[in-house]
C-alpha cells in the first residue's frame, strides 16, 4: 500500500499534495483490515467500498482483466518480467477516454444502486 501512495506522489503530485486521493476496492476481508485502515486514515485517503459479491458494481474490474485476459490468451513466457512487460504494454494502448467512460459506467451503477436502496436490480 505505501509503494501505491508513492507511485500516486511520483505521477499525481497535485492530486497527493492536496491529499485528492481516492482508494476504491472490493470489500475483500483484507481490504477492511484494521492494518490497512490504520495505515489509510492519517494519510487522508479516502476509501470507497463495492457492496460485497457485486460484479455489477465493478465494470473497471470487467473492462480491464477481460481485455487482458483475451489479449495475453495463448501466450507464454518464460520469466515473470515478460508477463510484466506484456500487461504493461496493453494497459498503454488502453485509451483514456475507454476508461473514463467505464468510470462514469461505475459512477452511474453506484448512483442506481443507492435509488434502489442496496437492492439488486437489472
């Protein structure tokens, strides 16, 4: 976690400096650690959590590992920095207008689930 929060000051200082930062996971157990929550509060990131089992709420999880997973499908590498090098280069040709509208997807779920009071809906 604190290699992430120097990786968001080396690439996003505006957004660290004036401590813009938003963490957003899947409610996994160990996402709600006390260690991660301790580490989290006094560098005053604030969390937002997916509502447990809600692949609906996840379109950058679905966008991102799908495409990867097609992309890389069949391929073989002999060390860990190939595969590395690969996901590297084909999160690069993700285009940033693709990921700001699967951002807004998740933005208007979230917004339809709170109209819907934490129900399931289509």
């Amino acid at each position: 976690m604190d290699r992430l929060l120097k990786r968001i000051h080396r690439v996003r200082p505006a957004a660290f400096c004036s401590r813009n930062v938003f963490f957003l996971h899947d409610n996994a157990p160990t996402h709600k650690a006390a260690s991660v929550c301790q580490f989290l509060a006094p560098k005053n990131v604030t969390t937002f959590y997916h509502h447990l089992y809600s692949p609906d709420l996840s379109p950058p999880d679905c966008f991102l590992f799908c495409n990867l997973k097609m992309k890389l499908k069949r391929l073989h590498f002999s060390v860990v920095t190939e595969i590395q090098q690969a996901v590297t280069d084909e999160l690069k040709k993700v285009l940033k207008e693709e990921f700001s509208a699967v951002f807004q997807k998740l933005y208007d779920r979230a917004k339809a689930r709170i109209y819907a009071n934490g129900a399931y809906f289509e």
